[in-house]
C-alpha cells in the first residue's frame, strides 16, 4: 500500500461524509453526524473486512478466491441456524447460543475453505471455477435448508420460524467509549470489533512471523518455497482454511449482528466486493481494511442520507432516490478495478496450481 | 586418498518417453571441485535433483559418508548438508537478501533463550509459528558468512533489484548458512559476466579450502579444465568417462560429450555485405527508473554481415535490444528496418518487417513455458500460413514444421508436444533459436543466443547462423562471450555506458583492446 491509495481513499471517504454534513448540518450537528457515520461506517464495513482477511490468507498462500461470498453465505446460515438450535432446541440462553453459532458459522466457512483446497490444491481444478462451485453450492445448501427447515410442513421447526435469540450486544470499549461525542465510534459489536484486531493480528502474521514469510513464499514462488523444504501442499491448504474461517465470520456478522434473521442471498454480493477491496488494498491487510472502509462509508451515507431526506436540495434530488446512492459501492468498485489508482501486483503464483 | 562424502550408485530416472538417468554412477571426494559435463538433456539437472531430493529415483541409492542415506524431500538432503544451487535460481524476487535466506530456516525471537515455555510445547508446538521472525541474527550471520567467504553483500537489499552475478551469491550464502558441507552448482556460469565468473572461482577455491565440496555442472570446457580437479561426462543419461583436467583438453572433451568429433572455432567465408537492413540513429531508451540507459546510439546493419556487439553486461545493451525490438519505448532516435520505420513500433509491426529475435532472457521473453514445443515453434506467426488457413491453425502443418524442426535442431524430447518447462534449460533454448532461425527474415537479433547450450549445439547454430549470413540476412549479435563475438562477427561495435565507443573490422580486433574498451578506455581517434 502506498500513500497514493491511502489518501485516495481517505478522499473518498471525506466526500461520502461531506455530503451528507452538507446537507444534514443544519439539522445536526457536523460533530455529531460524522462520528455516528464513523460509528456506522466501521460496523457496516465489517463483513467487507473479514471477507477481504479471507482473500488475502488464500491468495498470499497461492490460492485464488473468489468462493467467499459462497463461505460468507454460508458462515450466515449455519450461524444462524446453531444458534436458533442451541436456544429453541436445546433451551441454551440467549449468550451461550449467539457464541456457539458463531463458532458454527466459522466452521461452516472452514468447511468450504477445506472444500475449495481440495479442488484447487489436491485436485488441481481451476480455481476461478473452484471458487465459482462453491459460491453455487452454498446457495443451493442454504435455499434448500432453510425451505426444509422452517418452511415445510413437518420440518423440524414446523413450518414456522422459531424465535430468533437476537443479535450480539454492544460493547462499550473501557475509557475510548466514555468520551464525549466521539465515544460513539467505540461502542461497537464483538464481530465489529474482532474483525479491526484480526486486521491487525494478520499484518503482524504476514509480515513478522515465520507461518507469514513461508505463506508469502508459496505464493511467490512454491518452487523455491519447495527446494529450501517447505511443503507447498500443507501450507496452502493452512491458509485456504484459516480463509474460510475469516469468511464464515464475516458471514455471522448479518445474521448474529446485524439483523436476527436470515434470508436466501442475503450476502448480496459482499463476498465479491471483499476481494475488490482486498485487490485495492494490494493483498495487504490493513491496505484491504481501509478499501473496505470506503464501501463501508457508501452505505452509512445511504443509511444517514435517509434522516436527512427532506433537507436534500433540489438539485441534488437524484440523492433521495435510495437506489442511486445504494449503487455506488458498486460503482466505487469497478473504478477501484480498472487500476487507475496505481497498479495492483498480485502475488506471483496466485492461482497457479504447482507442479513438481 | 581422501573421503568420499557422497557416491550416487546406479541411479535411474525415467520420465515419460525418456530415461534421463540409466544406472548412473557417480562419487564426490572430501574438498575437490568435480565437474559434470554433457549435453543439453544428458540428465545432469535430474540427476542433481535426486542427490537434492526434488525427484526420487526409480532406482539407485545414494551414499553420504559411507552410509546409505534415504532422501526423498530436500529436508533430508539439507539435513544431509547437501546444498544446491539450481540451474534457474530460486530466489523470490520479491523478498530481501535475509528473508530469502533464512527462509524455511527461520531463526525465532526466543530460540537463542532456553526451551520455550509449557504453551508453546507439545500440542502447542503450533503457537510458536506466531513468534516473532529474528531478522537480527539473521543479518549478522549472513554479514558473517560474506566476510568469511568473500561474498559480498547487502543483506537488506530487495533480491529482484540485484545482477544475476550478485542473486547467485544469495543463493551460495543461502546453502552456507543451512551448513551444507556439499555444494551443487547446476551451470553457475551460463549468466555471469567474464569477471563475475572470475569471483566465482575464487569463491569455490575458498570454499574447498574449508572443506566444502563441490558439483559444478557447466557447459563451458575452459572452466572445466581451470577449476576442476575432476571431469565427469554423461551423455545419454550414461557416464561415459571420468577424466582428470591434466590428461585431458577441450577437444577430448568436447567428443567425450558429443561422441564426435566437434569443431571448436567456427568457420566462415568472408562476408560479402551489401546495402542496409537496419539503420539505428540517435537512439535514446531510459529504464524502468527512468535514468538514461541508452545515450544517443548509432549504428548499421547491412545485409550479409554480422555484426557483433561487444560490452559488459549492464552498459544498455538489454535496453538498446529490447527498444530495437519493439518491448520498450524509445525516447528520442529512429530505427529504420529494411526500408520502414519501426521506432516505438509494438513487436507485431516490427516481426512483420522481418525480424527474428533470440531474447536474452528465455524463459521470460522467449517462450511461454506452459505451451507444448508445438504453440511455442507458431508463437509468432500463429495466423500466417503454413500454421493458419483463416481462421483455423492448421496442426498438422504446426506439427509437421515442428517435428522437422526438432530434428533439424536436435531438440531432445519425446514428442513434440511436450510442455516446455520440462525440457531441459538448453533443449528450451534450442526450440526459440529454432522457431526464429527457420522463419525468413531480413534481421536477426541474437542476444546470447547460445547461453546453456552444449558445445555441440553451439557448433550447429554457429553455422546456422553464418548460414543466414551469406543467404543475405543482417544478423546484430550480442553476446557477453568474447569468443563467441570475435569468432562470428564481421564487424564489432564496442558499448560502454550506453553509447557506442567504437566499431571495429573483426579481422583487425583483438581479445585484448576489446576488453580495454569494454572498461572504458577511449579508442585513439583515427
Ligand atoms: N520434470 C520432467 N518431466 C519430464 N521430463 C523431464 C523432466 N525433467 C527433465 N526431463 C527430461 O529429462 C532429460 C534430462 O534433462 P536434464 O534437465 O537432466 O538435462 P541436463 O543435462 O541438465 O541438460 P541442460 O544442459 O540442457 O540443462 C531431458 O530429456 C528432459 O526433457
Ligand atoms: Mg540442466
């Protein structure tokens, strides 16, 4: 990452955000409009990050990814429905059964991390269409479960969604959530806050530990990576896993901390965006957390934008149609993709399965 | 007598439709420098590869001090204390000198103190993957390591910014450091400079002298017999003999090789140039950063003539070839080739006037590594007839041409529909010299165009070349050999810092005054 994409994007995000104090600050306050912004953009963000740690773990190591947004959906359902599980079935209470469909939605996206391995590192597959199975396979489980479970009659929820558990509680970060006006940005939910260390933790991985330097190798040059004895094989599969893992995660976040509820698609195209914002974020982790907070600031501007809507000018009308402003983080993408903003270098092997 | 510290016993590899190894035997002594020569595909890199653990043996063993060892991965043979460095380095360009070398033999933060503590043991061994990378130690051995042997060395530097003389080094430290007590050198020479070379020898003389045993795989028969105290040759997959330096020279050699007689200086008529095929004036290329490379460059080619440049390798001459050839953009100047101008022209335009260009660098801008020999041979005239009708590739003819061509060329393959990255390095180097020696052009641009190649190969496309000669074709030749340059050039243009010094009739040129222009000094003006 280099400070041309970081003050690119901090210039994008100063624009969402300066739009709507414009048109918002007679209303409120510019302070208080830009912190809760902050607040949503860091939130809404979240499953963007998790899914664009997941590309980066795969695609350092070699393997490219395009199977999150599948994970990610998955990681949604499974959650979800363990949770359901855990407090209906087995009467667990409301903490015990949001954790244990957490870790369930990890799991889930472990389990297709696993899946897309076998395809692309054992079986050699393609891994644009590894990706691409995936992506419709969970489609397929999770439409097909979710119909059987909840919706036939004589299903084990008989026909009728059962009381969801609700979703993870906020929690107030000690002293940074006590302060004045900004404090707003620190009270945040445990995915929120999981994915920002995860951020970190992976950059210190990446760069500073010797798990990191091989992963980089394999994804340079498994070649090499292989004469100086590392098994190219074990190390791919590590990575794609610890991938799917991220992806589950970030696919709990819409049904265990957004919203208590799930609905087929419901990642709606995230998956995909998260490795836009990986590849703007040049394979880098901290480089793809700002990306994904770009697209995270485009929706808290539609979100924000929707309080203000009788104060947009009439010149700006084309801003109350919600569907205009809901296009842009698409739109944000594509600009992002075509390069303009310095050229993306990714990993020499990425993709390429290796041969001896 | 000294100890034998390694012994391959009747080692066999087959690969489909080729046996690369047959019951080959081969034994390293305690401090010598041994040399493996044979032709382009004998199975030197194979069986190389099997001592180092990259391939196993169908069949075989090998002995490491007298016991029988058991290496199926490179683990082992570096547990062994077997270093190699191969044929095509294996360094990531991307990576620092120190993080290409500790790679796979990290050092982490706590390993100097005592045994780590009870979370980090066990089933918990894991958790130490997480430790911190010593870059530290890792520096200091390495600063260490190039004193004690002379390399020298930037540990921080970025390897993909570093002379292929300098990323050799790495890879000689990067054996060292891993404490390898038998070093392979899979054709170490074929990129260096003259004077890179010099300091390789040197080097391995230091290296012996500690105890370090030596593999030095090459094609050159003047380094054998300076260095070697030991000459083994294979051909076929088979030793043939094992001879020492004092009982033998090149021609012995060279037919131990080949299995005839190979003659070593080239033989030609005079050249009989007519009018100008490529008119290079004023040419001004900057590099990728950006700092002028070539500095106002002028010269011809005229048909029926070689011309050869002369120079030490970093003086502009891949820039200069790579702007004459359409891979870079030119600054300033103009390149006229036969009769149109080509300047800042994309390779398709340039092919098209008739030119036929031998890249430097084979496995990035000669081949594309993944394609069978067939797609490789059509690479550039895919859409023109014999190899397309239309819109449809005639495979029968690409096969056909091909199958000629191997032939022809001497290419060693099972088929022709191999895929390029298994042939061995000079059988790929072949197929490029053959793909652009059998197209008709007006102008070949030879840069290196025998680089790994046996002394066999080099002898047939040596006469290949004087063969396009005196059809008419202007052939610019570059070559960091000065052998090669004095022996097949016509005439030789002389470049130091990106401009021409002077150009000089082959006849009147020698060794000697080249060299002292190659390093700058000023020709008297005449
Ligand atoms: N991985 C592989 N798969 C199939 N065939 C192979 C492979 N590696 C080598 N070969 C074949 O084995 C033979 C020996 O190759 P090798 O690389 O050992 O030759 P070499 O003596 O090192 O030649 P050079 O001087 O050209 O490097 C060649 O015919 C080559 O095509
Ligand atoms: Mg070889």
């Amino acid at each position: 990452m280099d400070w041309r994409r970081f003050s690119f994007i901090a210039l994008i995000i100063a624009t969402l955000f300066g739009i709507v104090v414009s048109i918002g600050h007679e209303q409120t306050s510019p302070a208080i409009i830009i912190t809760s912004m902050l607040a949503t953009t860091i939130a809404v963000a979240t499953p963007l990050t998790l899914g664009a740690l997941s590309g980066v773990y795969c695609e350092r190591a070699g393997v490219v990814n395009i199977g999150i947004e599948g994970m990610m959906l998955s990681g949604a359902f499974f959650g979800w429905l363990a949770a359901i599980y855990m407090n209906s079935v087995f009467n667990f209470s409301t903490m015990p059964s949001l954790l244990i469909g957490v870790l369930a939605a990890m799991l889930a996206g472990g389990a297709f991390g696993w899946l897309h391995a076998l395809l692309s590192v054992t079986f050699k597959v393609d891994q644009i269409i590894g990706g691409t199975v995936i992506n419709m396979l969970a489609i397929g489980i999770t439409g097909f479960l979710n119909r059987q479970l909840f919706f036939e009659k004589g299903s084990i929820f008989g026909g009728q969604v059962p009381h969801a558990p609700g979703v993870l509680p906020r929690i107030q970060l000690p002293i940074l959530a006590d302060i004045p006006v900004v404090g707003r940005v620190f009270d945040q939910q445990p995915i929120a806050i999981t994915a920002i260390l995860l951020v970190f933790l992976t950059h210190y991985i990446l760069f500073f530990t010797r798990w990191g330097l091989r992963t980089r190798a394999v994804g340079e040059h498994p070649r090499a990576a292989d004469t100086v004895g590392i098994n190219v094989r074990k190390v791919r599969y590590a990575n794609v896993i610890i991938g799917g893992l991220m992806a589950g995660l970030g696919g709990a976040y819409f049904t265990l901390e957004s919203v208590p509820s799930f609905e087929p698609l419901m990642t709606n195209g995230r998956g995909f965006i998260a490795l836009a914002a990986m590849i703007f974020g040049n394979w880098t982790p901290i480089g793809s957390w700002a990306a994904a907070l770009i697209f995270g600031a485009a929706q808290a501007m539609q979100i924000n934008l929707q309080f203000f809507r009788e104060m947009i000018p009439a010149q700006w009308a084309f801003l109350q149609q919600s569907y205009i402003v809901g296009l842009a983080p698409y739109i944000l993408t594509m600009i992002i993709l075509t390069g303009i903003i310095g050229k993306n270098v990714p990993p020499a092997a990425d993709g390429l399965p290796y041969e001896k | 007598m000294t100890a034998t510290v390694l012994q391959a016993k009747g080692i066999t590899k087959e690969f489909p439709g080729v046996l690369a190894n047959d019951h080959v035997d081969f034994d390293l002594r305690e401090g010598e420098i041994h040399a493996l020569l044979g032709e382009n595909g004998a199975g030197k890199s194979t069986l190389m590869n099997i001592i180092y653990g990259l391939y196993n043996q169908d069949e075989g063993e090998i002995i490491i001090n007298g016991q029988p060892s058991n290496i199926t991965t490179p683990n082992d043979a570096i547990e062994y204390g077997i270093g190699m460095v191969h044929q095509h380095f294996m360094l990531i360009p991307v990576f620092r000198v120190t993080e290409n070398i500790m790679l796979g033999a990290e050092t982490l933060h706590r390993d100097k103190n005592r045994t780590p503590p009870f979370w980090k043991r066990g089933i918990f061994e894991w958790v130490r993957q997480l430790d911190f990378l010593e870059r530290r130690a890792v520096t200091k051995k390495v600063s260490e390591l190039s004193h004690q042997y002379g390399l020298d060395i930037d540990p921080d530097a970025i390897v993909g910014d570093l002379p292929v003389g300098v990323q050799q080094r790495v890879e000689i430290i990067k054996a060292l450091y891993r404490n390898a007590k038998i070093l392979i050198l899979d054709e170490p020479s074929a990129v260096l400079t003259p004077q890179e070379v010099e300091d390789l020898f040197r080097i391995m003389r230091e290296l012996t002298s500690r105890g370090v045993s030596i593999i030095f795989i090459t094609h050159k028969l003047k380094e054998v017999l300076a260095v070697a105290d030991r000459i083994t040759v294979m051909r076929a997959g088979k030793v043939v003999d094992t001879v020492i330096p004092e009982e033998s020279n090149e021609q012995k050699l060279a037919s131990l090789m080949v299995g005839r007689d190979v003659l070593l200086k080239v033989d030609k008529k005079t050249a009989h140039p007519k009018g100008d095929v490529l008119t290079v004036s004023d040419l001004r290329v900057v590099d990728h950063r950006k700092l002028d490379v070539v500095r106002g460059v002028s010269f011809n080619v005229r048909r029926g003539e070689i011309l050869g440049i002369a120079g030490v390798q970093g003086n502009g001459q891949t820039e200069l070839i790579e702007a004459l050839t359409g891979l870079r953009p030119t600054r300033s100047g103009k390149v006229i080739l036969a009769g149109k101008d080509v300047t800042g022209k994309p390779p398709r335009v340039v092919t098209e006037a008739g030119l036929g260009h031998i890249p430097e660098d084979r496995q990035r801008h000669g081949l594309v590594l993944s394609y069978p020999i067939t797609d490789n041979i059509m690479l550039c005239t895919y859409y023109l007839p014999p190899f397309a009708k239309g819109f449809t590739i005639q495979q029968k003819a690409v096969d056909e041409v091909t199958r000629q061509l191997i032939k022809a060329f001497d290419v060693r393959t099972p088929s022709p529909f191999v895929i390029t990255s298994k042939l061995s390095g000079g059988n790929q180097q072949k197929v490029i010299v053959a793909r652009e020696l059998s197209r008709p052009v007006n102008l070949l641009i030879a840069n290196q165009p025998t680089r790994g190649l046996d002394v066999g190969s080099i002898e047939y496309i040596h006469k290949e070349i004087i063969a396009m000669r005196d059809r008419g074709v202007g052939v610019l030749l570059v070559s960091a050999e000065l052998d090669e340059i004095l022996s097949l050039s016509d005439r030789i243009a002389v470049i130091y810092r990106g401009e021409i010094v002077t150009t000089v009739d082959a006849k009147d040129a020698t060794r000697e005054q080249l060299g002292l222009w190659m390093a700058g000094a000023k020709p008297e003006s005449a």
